[in-house]
C-alpha cells in the first residue's frame, strides 16, 4: 500500500524467495528524485529486510546482461 501511494505498482515476485526465506517485492513506475532519502524511509518500514536502490553502498562492479553476452561495468 506505502508504494501504491507512491505512485508505485509493487507485486510480489512469484516463487522466489531470498537466502533468508523471505518474498522479493518489485516495484515499477517510482519516480525517484531522491534515492537516498527513499532508501532510508522504506528501510524504516516494518517488515523491511533490505531495500535494492544501494544509494547509500553504491556498487563497484555490474554484470551487465546483453543480447551478445555479459558486459561487466567498473565505477571509481
């Protein structure tokens, strides 16, 4: 409901559930202008294990999958 309120379209990813047994919620259509404050405020929530934007511990390396293969992106 917190992302549908946001303008959010959440749903569950089916039959897939982490290392930890806990549901991956996807969200499509979040105009996000500030990732960092929406990490922290969903981090807030109850119920919240992880949140996937990582404005706060950005990654270093991306494995990127194309059509001709995996690309693997560095960021300094």
């Amino acid at each position: 409901r917190r992302f549908a309120a946001m303008g959010g379209r959440p749903s569950v990813r089916a039959n897939v559930l982490t290392d930890n047994g806990h549901p991956i919620v996807d969200v499509r259509g979040l105009s996000i202008t500030d990732p960092a404050a929406l990490e922290c405020e969903i981090n807030q929530w109850p119920g919240v294990v992880c949140v996937g934007i990582f404005a706060r511990h950005r990654a270093s390396v991306c494995l990127l999958g194309t059509a001709g293969g995996v690309q693997t992106l560095q960021f300094g």
